[in-house]
C-alpha cells in the first residue's frame, strides 16, 4: 500500500507500508473485531458464512483502488497494489 500526501510550496511525502506487518500489527483487534462481527451477525439473523464471503470478495478486490482526497491545499492519495508473485 502506498500513501502520498502532497501539499503546495512542500515536498511530497511518499510512505511504503507493507500490508503483512500492518495486519499482524493489529491482530488483536482483529479478534475482537470477529467477535463483535460474530453478535452483529446474531442480532441480525445473517448467515456469518455468508457475512465473511462478502468480506473475502471485497478485500480482493482492493488490488488496483485509489483514495484521493482533497482538503483545502492538502492533498492525500493512497494506492493499493498487489504483490507480485502473491495471487
């Protein structure tokens, strides 16, 4: 993933972050995040099977989205792209 900001009469600042780290970086509240997943899916009597397909389908396709956005002359842009050689 890659984040851009870019601001007038400034460099731009470009950060390479590594999704792998990121995501074992905030492991634990992923779990808590599963469980409160988990009572929402209870509460709303939906399928969580179903629930996760639809969470599975849209993290892959992530690959290739741009998030620009604009405040005042500030500018910030992230990109995620895929790995190569990970399918």
């Amino acid at each position: 993933m890659t984040v851009r900001l870019s601001r007038p009469g400034r460099p731009r600042l470009s950060l390479h972050i590594p999704v792998l780290p990121l995501l074992l970086l905030v492991s634990p509240l992923l779990l808590l995040l599963a469980l409160a997943l988990a009572a929402a899916c209870l509460a709303a009597r939906a399928a969580p099977m179903g629930v996760l397909h639809g969470i599975g389908q849209l993290l892959r396709a992530l690959p290739g989205s741009r998030v620009e956005v604009e405040q005042g002359r500030t500018a910030v842009l992230v990109s995620v792209s895929r790995v190569p050689g990970i399918p």
